[in-house]
C-alpha cells in the first residue's frame, strides 16, 4: 500500500466519481450571504450520502436552520497513530447570474476558453467544492478497494467558512470539539495547486505552494469625536478632520518588512526553483526585499503580500447634513498581520490614529503558522512529487485567512493543501470568488491520485 505506481486499483475512478461529486455539489446551491443567511442543508445531505455509501457514519450538525456540517471519522488501522484533520467548507460565495456565461448552479462541463481544458463551471468549482468531491472520492475509493489509512482521518466538511464561521468551523470547535478528538495535524483550503513560473533563462518550471501559515485579521473601528456644530462655524475638533488625517496616514504608512520562518522558507524555495542568483544581504531591509521579491516571476503573488502587515481603510461614516459638524466619524480599516508581528500592528495603530482618534478591534483572528519540519509536511512534498515529478514545493504564508485558524484553536498544526495538477494559464487565484469560476477536470483527477497517497502515508 502507499505506492502510487502499484496497478491494483484503479485511481481513473475514482477520478470520475470527484468530478460527478463536484458537479453535484456545484448543483446544490449553498450560497453564504453573510450576515446569518446562509444554507448548506442540500450540498450537506449530499456530501453525507456519498460518505455513507462509503461505510462511514457521517453526521449533520446544525448550530442553526440549514446551516449545515458533516463530520465523519475514517478509522485507520493504527490506533496509537494520531489523527488527521482533513476541512473543507460547503458554502459559497454568491454569484451574479447576469455576469456568467453559464448558469452558476448548472455544474455545466464545457473547455476552458484559455487553456483548452474540459473544466466543471459553476460557484464553487474551485472555492472550495471541487476539494470536498476530491475528498470524499478518495474516500470511497478505499471502501471499494479495502484500502485503509493508517491513522484516522477525520471529515470537516463545514458551513459559513465565507463569512464568520460562526454556523461552521467556530461553532463546531465550541460546541463539538470531541469530534476532533486525536487530531495534531490538519489540512484545508488554499495550497497544493501548480503555479507555474519561468527561470530568468525561461525554462518552464512548476511550483506548488503549501498553505504552512496564515497572517490574522484584524479588523478595526476608528472613532473620532468632536463638537458638533453649525457648518459656518467650524469647531477647533472637527471629528471628520481627524477621522480623515487617521485614515489618509494608515494609507500613506508603508509597513516595515517582517520576514516569518514560513516566508523566508517560501524566497529561498522559490528562488532555488527559479535559478535566481542570490546576494548577501538580498533580504535585509525593505527596498533589498522588495526587489528580490519582485524577481520571482509568477511566484510574486505568493510572497509579496507577506512580507509586512497591511491595513487598508475600507470603511467610512459620518454627518448626515452638508451645513450640520457631526460630534462622531466612524471608519473601518481591514489590517492583516503577521506571525510575530501583533504587537508590533497594535503600537503602528496607536501611532497613526494619533490622539484625536481611537481604535478598537471589530474583530480579530490571531496569525497562524505550522511547522515546516514535520512530518506532514514531508508526506504532502512526497505526495505531490511522485505524482509530478518535477514538483518544486514551496511553503507559502496566506495573505488572508481560512478556517485553519479556528482548527488551530484545539492544538492543530493545519496546512494548506488541496492538491491539483492545473494547466498553463490558468488563472487559479483569479477565478476564486470570481465570475465563470470553473477547474479543469484534469485537475480534480491528479488531486485525487495525490489526497490519495498523502493521505494513505
Ligand atoms: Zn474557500
């Protein structure tokens, strides 16, 4: 067991049925709203049935109407091994029919109009269904093949991931933690695609980012107060002033470089791929990080928006009359941070907003990061090389989050990993949330092949 080149079961599939299991997940419409509204019943009902057609007992919890989670538990065959959190969420961000070529919820199978290749289009495609399909498939191609893992695996295949977690992952953490019970190490969302890049001397090179950190979310209110007043006689204190000096100064502030172990891991990956020739010093301060950074050709997103902290003001409230001075302003700034690098955001906020403003946290999610040196992390490089051998992996810390966050709240070392061989062109993050969202089927069929040996290691 565990080698892939062993021709005794036929991973081809398995590789049909994630492609039919996404399809009929991108069928079920489980649109998140925000804001409460939201209803993964359908897509969970589904996911559940082809996990119990497998022998497993999958359960659906609800922490509200339709606001549904499955959880299933696939017993390995090592007792003492510690278990394997796999998390996936169903719901999906909305879609606006009038801008699609096709139906949103169709699940329509038609060639990519870039890259050529037959792809599954629809909401959820690629954030994140066709993962649960690759999953759920490898599932059930061991209970037709008698293969079993050796360590517990354990399903989270969540609701609300889109907006707060609040009816998903949150949730279950609070109220059902015991379902995790064993788990040390997960996988989720975001990582083990192909990103392919170009050395300086142009020869094809493909890489595969691996989600091992997340930098947190910290969402902020600014607050300006002041006296409120006749708008011919303007007041010394004018709250919209010093909202707007606040806010023109969070923008203008250029974050100093903070390089974490995960991103430094990810430049020097990259750069061994790509044959960039390195120089002493090429990452100490800001402009000699930047234009390392700025060299690594199709890589540059991966790394470049986490070499520092960001906050972005994103929100803006005050006055209702043009001639009346409001006593109150009130922004929001969307400010992403760091492993390491909390405390250092928190004393930059105090110092931009200055004394004429204050700010709260509206909500804030801590940085996450898992170990590079781990076992784990080995098994997933493996996996993704033996079924491409000319894999370049590349540890990558998130810009934004996922639910790893709320998982690593019980002690869970959660990476990034939904695995797919994707084709040239490809604008892979492009299309998460975005119009005529679709994957090539190809990719769901590798995805399949490579869960497959990974989670079997
Ligand atoms: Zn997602």
């Amino acid at each position: 067991m565990g080698d892939p080149s062993e021709a005794t079961y036929d991973l081809a599939a398995a590789g049909d049925d994630a492609v039919r299991l996404a399809r009929e997940l991108v069928r079920r419409d489980s649109t998140n709203h925000g804001g409460g509204e939201g209803d993964e019943r359908a897509a969970a009902e589904f996911a559940a049935e082809a996990l119990t057609d497998a022998g497993l007992t999958p359960q659906i919890l609800e922490p509200a109407h339709r606001r549904s989670n499955v959880v299933a538990r696939v017993p390995g065959t090592d007792p003492d091994a510690p278990a394997l959190l796999v998390h996936a969420h169903l719901d999906v961000v909305p879609a606006h029919t009038e801008n699609w070529s096709v139906p949103p919820f169709g699940g329509e199978i038609a060639d990519c109009p870039v890259t050529g290749a037959p792809s599954l289009w629809g909401r959820g495609a690629v954030d994140m269904k066709h993962t649960v399909g690759m999953v759920t498939a490898v599932v059930r191609h061991w209970a037709r093949t008698g293969l079993r893992p050796r360590r517990d695996i354990v399903l989270a295949l969540v609701a609300d991931e889109e907006d707060s977690a609040a009816f998903g992952a949150d949730w279950l953490v609070r109220e059902h933690a015991h379902l995790f019970e064993g788990c040390r190490v997960g996988i989720g969302e975001r990582g083990g695609h192909t990103v392919h890049a170009r050395t300086a001397a142009g020869r094809a090179v493909r890489l595969y980012p691996i989600a091992a950190a997340e930098r947190g979310s910290a969402w902020l209110t600014l607050r300006a107060r002041g006296t409120a007043g006749h708008g011919s006689r303007p007041p010394a204190d004018n709250a919209v002033g010093a909202l707007a000096a606040a806010v023109a100064r969070i923008d203008a502030h250029r974050w100093p470089l903070h390089l974490t172990p995960v991103t430094r891991a990810a430049i020097d990956a990259v750069t061994a791929a790509l044959e960039i020739e390195r120089t002493p010093g090429d990452t100490d301060g800001d402009d000699a990080a930047d234009a390392l950074v700025a060299r690594l050709d199709a890589a540059v997103p991966l790394v470049a928006p986490t070499v520092r902290n960001s906050a972005t003001p994103t929100m803006l409230t005050a006055g209702y009359k043009v001639n009346v001075v409001p006593g109150e302003a009130v922004g929001g700034v969307d400010g992403r941070v760091l492993p390491g690098a909390e405390e250092a955001f928190a004393r930059t906020m105090d110092a931009l907003t200055g004394e004429r403003v204050d700010w709260e946290y509206e909500h804030a999610s801590p940085p996450v990061a898992a170990p590079l040196d781990s076992a784990v992390f080995r098994a997933m490089r493996s996996a993704l090389v033996a079924h491409d051998p000319d894999a370049h992996v590349v540890p990558v810390c998130l810009a934004g989050g996922t639910d790893a966050k709320v998982f690593s709240r019980l002690g869970i070392d959660c990476y990034g990993f939904s695995p797919m061989r994707l084709p040239e062109g490809m604008d892979y993050p492009g299309l998460l949330h975005g119009v005529d969202e679709r994957v090539p089927l190809e990719g769901l069929r590798s995805g399949v092949g490579v869960l497959d040996t990974f989670l079997r290691a």
